[in-house]
C-alpha cells in the first residue's frame, strides 16, 4: 500500500463519526449477509440416529428422519419434530421464520402487533416483519453494491476516454451525455421494466443502462488535467501505449476523486431501488424488500409498525452510508491533506 493511501485511511479513522458509522455498516452487511443462519424455518443442525445434517445449507426428504414422504422435509410440523427428538436433536437459528413462513398460530388477524414470536410483529400475510426486513436489506445492500460498483467500472472508463483524448472524442461523448442525461430516468426505468417479465437481473440491467453516467463528468475533468503533466508527456515521449498510460499511469493518481464518490451513488441506488419496489415495478413481488415493506405500511395504516419499521431500517442505512461518503470524501480530498 502507498503511503499517499495509507495517509488518507488514517485520516478517514480519525473522522469518529465516519469511522464509526462505518464499522456498523459492515456488522449489518455481515448481519444481512447470514440471513438463512439468523432466521429460518430449517434448524442449523440435526442429529439424527448418530448421523449429522445441515439442513439450511442441504435438502432432505422426510424419509431421513424416520418419515414417509420423500418430499422436503417440514421441520416446523410437529410430527418431524418429534421423529427428530426421539432419535436425536435439532439446533434452530434466533428466529424460526424465513421471509416467506406465514406464522399459522396466530390468534389475532394479521397484521398482528410484535409479540415475543414476532418481534416487529407480522405483515398482511403473517409474515413474520423481523425477518423480511433482514432478507429484504440483504437484497438492497447487495443490489445497490453491485450496481454501483459495475456503473463506476463503465463511467471510469467512459470519462477516461474523453479526458484523454479530448477534442472531437469529447465533444460528441459530452453531446451524448447531455441526452442521456436529460432523460426522466426514473420514468424511463418504470416503462421499460413493465415491458419485461419482473426479474432482478432485468432490473438491474436497466438501472445500470441509466446509472452508469454517475462518475463520467469527475474522471473526465481529472483525466483532462492530467495528460498534460510532465510525466504523461515523458511516457508519451518513450512510446508507452495510450491505454498503459490512461489505466496504468493516469488513473491510479486520479481515481481517488472518483472512490469518494461511492457512498453517495450506494445510497442513491439503494433508494432507487426502494422507490420502484414502493410503486410496484421493482423486484418480484415474492421477493422481501424494504419498499414492499413500506408499501404494505401504506395500504394497512392500523398497523403502524410495518411503516415505522421500514422507515427506521432504510433512515439508519441511509444515513450510515451518507455519515461514511463524508468522512471518505474528507480523507481523499487533497486540499485536506497534511
């Protein structure tokens, strides 16, 4: 690691609040990221008949544990349970739903209030809240990572062409910029995704169509600032190859610019993301999400815990990523250096 970038990690650890924020984010990436071993209608371990099984990891049919069916076991069906107890033990993770288990022992009409079972009590299906909060922030968070990271890939590229060439290149490509740019992004997003079957990778494929201009204009201006400096000229001079020269000369030197920049466009694709799945075009509906959270608290305002524990989630995440962009962008920021 340089000692230019070992500098800015350090400065971005003394920013308490960013540094902070930022190791919260990663517990609830980690958190998010162990959904099924977290909550799951599947226990994490059995032992049966001197025999060890993973089942939130494996399938396996009833038969395994002194059952009839050869379907998928039903590990929350009394009578499988008891069959496991006799022979051996189970293991179940903190929460025994999964975001699509309805809760069948209810006696309230859902949505139902938080109770010990439910913690953040249950949807307009019995849904347990809790856990589709977790699945659905998983989903967000891995959503909004790998779209950000693949629109900073392309608009890195992108601005790096038209900074280094310049002239005619840069010009049509600043054109084409201020067309792509003047589009109503969000309503071309809807239309096209009610033209396809729902589908995450549609969704994203579309989302990145229009995301990707985000970094374009930062690395176009370093990049038409830097090939005019001594030591671009000197690679030049020697017969370095223009694309050694903008990835491997270049780039490196500019890029931090675009790094601190990455927080924001996370939390602007996470919210995008909850936004359609709020009006009903993003992820499939069988699929839990944040937005399909809050909208579930729109249409059932006499249960008000299915709003308020969506708007709590999507604020802390938002505001931990906005909290961590700051304190990255004052890290990177060469003004601060010292």
């Amino acid at each position: 690691m340089s000692p230019i970038m070992q500098v800015r990690i350090q400065k971005f650890k003394k920013n308490r609040l960013g540094f902070v924020c930022f190791i919260v984010f990663i517990v609830l990436f980690i958190l998010s990221i162990s959904a099924e071993f977290i909550a799951n209608d599947k226990p994490l371990l059995v032992k049966y008949d001197q025999h060890y099984y993973l089942p939130v990891l494996k399938a396996y049919p009833e038969t395994h544990f002194g059952g009839v069916f050869e379907t998928e076991a039903d590990y929350r069906d009394p009578v499988v349970q008891q069959l496991i107890d006799e022979k051996g033990w189970s293991i179940w993770p903190l929460v025994r739903y999964s975001y699509q288990t309805p809760n069948l022992d209810l006696a309230v009409p859902v949505p139902s209030p938080p109770t010990a079972q439910n913690w953040l009590g249950t949807d307009d299906q019995g849904r347990d809240v809790f856990t589709r909060i977790l699945y659905g922030l998983r989903i967000s968070l891995l959503f909004g990572l790998a779209l950000t990271l693949f629109a900073a890939f392309i608009g890195i590229i992108v601005g790096a062409i038209q900074g280094y060439y310049g002239g005619w290149v840069d010009l049509i490509g600043q054109r084409l910029l201020e067309v792509w740019g003047g589009l109503p992004t969000l309503f071309m997003v809807i239309i096209l995704v009610s033209i396809f079957t729902p589908s995450v990778y549609w969704l994203f494929l579309i989302m990145l169509i229009f995301g990707w201009t985000e970094l374009v204009g930062i690395v176009r201006a370093e990049f038409l600032r830097a090939r005019h400096l001594d030591y671009v000229q000197a690679a030049r001079a020697l017969g370095v190859s223009d694309l050694v020269i903008m990835f491997r000369h270049i780039l490196p030197n500019v890029i931090s610019s675009s790094l601190s920049q990455l927080p924001f466009m996370l939390t602007a694709n996470i919210t995008a993301l909850t936004a359609l799945d709020f009006l009903g075009y993003g992820l499939p509906p069988d699929a839990a999400s944040l937005g399909e959270l809050l909208l579930q608290g729109k249409n059932n305002l006499n249960a008000p815990w299915l709003a308020l524990s969506g708007f709590f989630t999507l604020a802390l995440v938002l505001s931990l990523l906005i909290y961590i962009g700051e304190a990255t962008r004052d890290a990177f920021d060469p003004r601060r250096q010292k």
